[in-house]
C-alpha cells in the first residue's frame, strides 16, 4: 500500500485539487455513494463513475476480458488518482497489468480529462432523470472505444 499525502485544505475542489469536498473518492464500474443527480458532473465521484463504466465497457467490447470492474481513487490537492485498481475475475485474455498499462495509455484520468473526454459541461443531465444514468444510448460513458 502506498499512502500519498493529499493538500489539508478541503476547500480546493476539483478545479484546483481534483476531488472536490468528498476527499479520497472510490468509483467502480458501479457506483457505490450518494446519488448522482444532487451533483454536476465536475464532482469526482460522478463523473469517475461515469468514466469507468465507459471503460469497463470498453475493455470487455476489445475482447480484453469477458468481464470488468474498476476502481480508482483521488486525493484533495492531487490531480492524478492516487490509485487505480482492476479486477477480470479471472476472466481477461491478458494480464490485468496490460490492462492497467493500456487504459492509462488510451485514457486522461485526471478529473478536467474525465469531464473534458465525456462532455460533462454539456447539458446532458436532464436526460439521466427519466430510467437511469447507465443503460442507455445517448451518454458518451455508453459509447464504445477501440483500445
């Protein structure tokens, strides 16, 4: 386990420290917090999320394994995740380590990247009120990647 200092200001947010005033935050391809429409998309915890889902996805379509969950984590002051976690369940057709390797290649995990990369400042979110945020064409965390 590597323990990473975070900033001890909490009011930084995501546009300067990156997880906003949740702290560390823990996404897997399945939420497991609060709900996701008391945020915009710039909170970490939504629009990771949303993220992994989208490569979790992506990872299965490529062929890289049959099944997929992610998880990731970020501290307050830190841009980058602080740690990235993937399981196939025995599943992927190569190590998970290329796995991890070929998703930080093809992927900005940075919370600007995530939001820039899935349009989160777009007035998307009306459409997530009605049967759910995931699911569903019409969200870019639903659309396939070559990886």
């Amino acid at each position: 386990m590597n323990i990473v200092k975070q900033s001890n200001d909490i009011a930084i947010g995501v546009d300067e420290g990156g997880a906003g005033d949740q702290g560390i935050m823990f996404g897997y391809a399945h939420h497991g917090g609060g709900a996701f429409s008391g945020k915009d998309g710039t909170k970490v915890d939504r629009s990771a999320s949303y993220m992994l889902r989208h490569i979790a996805k992506c990872v299965v379509a490529n062929g890289l394994a049959r099944k997929c969950e992610i998880q990731i984590s970020y501290g307050i002051g830190m841009k980058n995740p602080i740690s990235f976690y993937i399981d196939c369940f025995g599943t992927n057709r190569i190590p998970e380590i290329d796995i991890i390797n070929i998703i930080k290649d093809t992927f900005d995990l940075t919370p600007e990247g995530i939001i820039e990369y899935l349009k989160l400042k777009e007035p998307i979110y009306s459409k997530t009120t009605n049967y759910g945020h995931f699911g569903r064409d019409g969200f870019t965390w639903e659309e396939l990647k070559q990886i």
